[in-house]
C-alpha cells in the first residue's frame, strides 16, 4: 500500500510517523512545500514549543476547543495528552509540565520535537518529499493521481490531507489544503483568524504597553456574554496575551472595526471584592496620611496605570492622602474593577491559529476519513478544529494525526 500525506507539519509527522512505526511494510510518502519539516512547530511557544496541556481532565481539555469538542472526544481519548507526553518521552524526548499546564521539551528548543520525527523517518527510510507543492489531487479507478506545480506526478492508493490552515504565512500555510477538500467534494466553513491580539481605540492604553497582569477578567457583552479570565499584557497596538487570545477565538467570527467596535470591561483585581479593594486603599492611606495619594496607590496598583487613571478620571494624585475623599477613592477602584476598551481590530499575519475549516460532519471523528471521498483522510488545523493558547492547538494536531495514521491502515 502506498501512503501519501500532504503537509509535513504536527498532524503530518504525527500521521507518518504512526503508519511507519505500526506497519513498516507501507510505503508513505510526507509531502511538505518547505525545505524542512514542521516549521510552524518550530516557531511555537516563542521557539520552545509548547506541543501539549499538562492538563489530565479530558472533560476540561475539550472545553478549550470553541469549534471541535465534540468531534475530538474520540481521538482524544485515544491519544489524549498523557498518551501524548509518554508517546514523546518514549522517543528519546524529555519533557517538563511548567506550573501553568504548559509542556515543554526540557531542553526548551522546539528543534528536539521535529528531531524525534526525523529520526523515525531517517529509521523507516520514508519517502520525503520536500520543497514540493500540491497543484491537484484527482482520484479515478480506486487510486489517487497527485501534480505537483513542477509536473511531476505520484499515485498512490491513499490521501491524507494535513497541511494547516492561514496561520503563519511565512511558513508555506497559505490555505491550499482547503482548495484541495473542496475540489475533492467537501464543504469548507467560513475561515477566520483565531488567537488574536486586539488593536484598542483609546490612546491611553497604548502607553501602557509593556504592562502585564497575571489574573484579570475580560468581558463582552453582545448577542450573548463572553467572559474568559487569565494574563494579558498592554501593547503599543491594545491588548494580547493568553486572555485576550481566548477571547479573541470566542469572537473569531465577530466584526471587528472602526465601524463595528466591540466594547471589552477588564477586571484587574478579580480576585478582590470591590468593598475589599476600598478598604484596602484607605487604610493603606490611613497609616500614610502625609503621603501622596499616588505614592500610597502604588501600594496596590502599578504607578505607571496610576498616571493614566489620574489623567482619564482628573484625580488630584499628588494631595496628600488625608485630603482625598471617599469618592476619590471609589472612583479608582471602579476603574481598575471594570473599565471599558473599544476594540477597532485584530492584528493581522500575527494569528496562531485558523477557526473554520473542513466541515466535522463529512469526516469519521475515530478514523478522520472523508464520508463523501474513501481513502481520503484529514488532521490538524485544516479541519474546522481549533483551541485556545496552551498547547490545545499542536494537541489536537497530534491527536487527529495519530488517529489518521491508524485509519489508513484498517
């Protein structure tokens, strides 16, 4: 039997490295339009590559996938990110669960993750096909006839279609995969970027940029609220950060512009009750009564915030504390308990993720192959399949991968 898989990204290597590894009499063939294999996996995690959730729960790994929680709970029970930890580590891989659930290879170099799939390929002696581009994929008469853009053709008995989605373009994802399913028959959603930053309107926050804040709460409010809590930083653009990046994927689809802005409310002290807060402050100034109001926030708040809120709310920071009011005060902790941005945009080229993609309901969730074309079969990010940031995304990559691998051999 001769494989062939288009896209030698996570979902490809994983797949390859499954049908090699559980039947080596199989001829594969991993296609990949770059020099090198994995160059999106090779740029995750700030180069680190954070290839899975430290995360057992199945449950809670599902629920951070906004499009696809239905359609991973079988492979994910097969492969689920504990399997994905021990599969790693048995390949010579020696991974640590940072205290945020991210995983990461010990030696902290992306370049050790795709080494353990060279490694298997160099082993199997698989057919790598690199700095090869896909034009078409036809099937006729029970085989499938791959052009490439030089000309060449191969043919082979079956197709495994793993080549991402539009994130990172730089990286050769420019969205054939999607051209390739529809001209083999399947319906493509919508496509959107997913774990964004946001571009803000009001000037002020841009001058916070560098700012971070390991816990806060992001609220909008549209058809139906959508809240997400955790860290986020100020940028010299608006916002980003893992918050903003789960609540940029929860409105992937949702316009967003000068024209149509979305108003966020944040939250800095979620973990503080309003009276709380205000209780704090004042006995913070009650035993500093000669210091300045703003000298004696700083106790709780970031000084550089502390300049904005004073500007913005036209608060008298460098009175002394004894003169400032109880209004004074409510005044500054109902801002840093709910003040409002305008969201104009998202940043472009910068997304780590595409939402949409190959419609679930025309692909088997335990085999990933196609209902509509047999012997054709989907992984990773060209299914309509994403996560938030923390490694749900290269999970589901491995995931949905190793479930193809398995599904082409049955």
């Amino acid at each position: 039997m001769r494989i062939a898989i288009i896209g030698g990204g996570a979902a490809g290597m994983m797949c390859a490295a499954t049908i090699c590894e559980e039947n080596p009499e199989v001829e594969v063939f991993l296609i990949e339009k770059n020099s090198t294999l994995g160059k999106k996996v090779l740029l995750t995690g700030g180069g680190r590559c954070n290839l899975t959730t430290g995360i057992s729960d199945l449950k809670l790994v599902l629920k951070n996938y906004p499009r696809g929680e239905k359609f991973l709970q079988s492979a994910m029970h097969n492969f689920s990110p504990e399997a994905v930890y021990e599969w790693f580590e048995n390949h010579g891989l020696s991974l640590k669960c940072e205290k945020d659930n991210r995983v990461f290879p010990q030696s902290n170099n992306s370049q050790d993750v795709v080494k353990v799939f060279t490694n298997i390929f160099t082993k199997h002696q698989t057919n790598l096909i690199l700095n090869s581009e896909v034009k078409k994929v036809v099937k006729k008469a029970g085989e499938f006839k791959i052009t490439f853009r030089s000309g060449k053709e191969l043919l082979v008995d079956k197709v495994v279609l793993t080549t991402g989605g539009f994130a990172y373009h730089q990286t050769g994802s420019t969205g054939d995969g999607y051209t390739l399913a529809e001209s083999l028959g399947h319906s493509v959603s919508p496509l959107a970027p997913s774990l964004s930053s946001f571009v803000t309107q009001e000037p002020w926050s841009h001058t916070l940029a560098g700012l971070s804040f390991s816990e806060a709460i992001l609220k909008v409010s549209n058809l139906k609220t959508q809240t997400v809590s955790g860290p986020f930083i100020f940028t010299h653009k608006g916002l980003s950060g893992p918050a903003v990046f789960a609540l940029s994927s929860l409105l992937a689809f949702q316009d967003c512009n000068q024209k149509s802005p979305i108003k966020i409310t944040l939250d800095l002290f979620p973990n503080e009750k309003l009276e709380i807060l205000i209780k704090k402050i004042k006995e913070i100034m009650m035993k500093n009564p000669k210091k300045s109001f703003k000298n004696n926030l700083t106790n709780l708040i970031p000084s550089s915030l502390i300049e904005v809120i004073g500007k913005e709310l036209k608060l008298p920071l460098e009175k002394k504390s004894a003169e400032i009011s109880k209004e004074q005060i409510q005044v500054v902790v109902n801002f840093v308990k709910g003040f409002l941005l305008t969201i104009v945009g998202k940043t472009t080229g910068e997304e780590f993720v595409t939402a949409g993609g190959v419609e679930l309901s025309e692909v088997n969730q335990r085999t990933m192959e196609s209902k509509i074309v047999p012997g054709l079969y989907f992984a990773g990010e060209i299914l309509n399949i994403d996560g938030f940031t923390g490694g749900f995304n290269l999970q589901a990559a491995w995931t949905t991968g190793r479930s193809a691998g398995f599904g082409v051999l049955l």
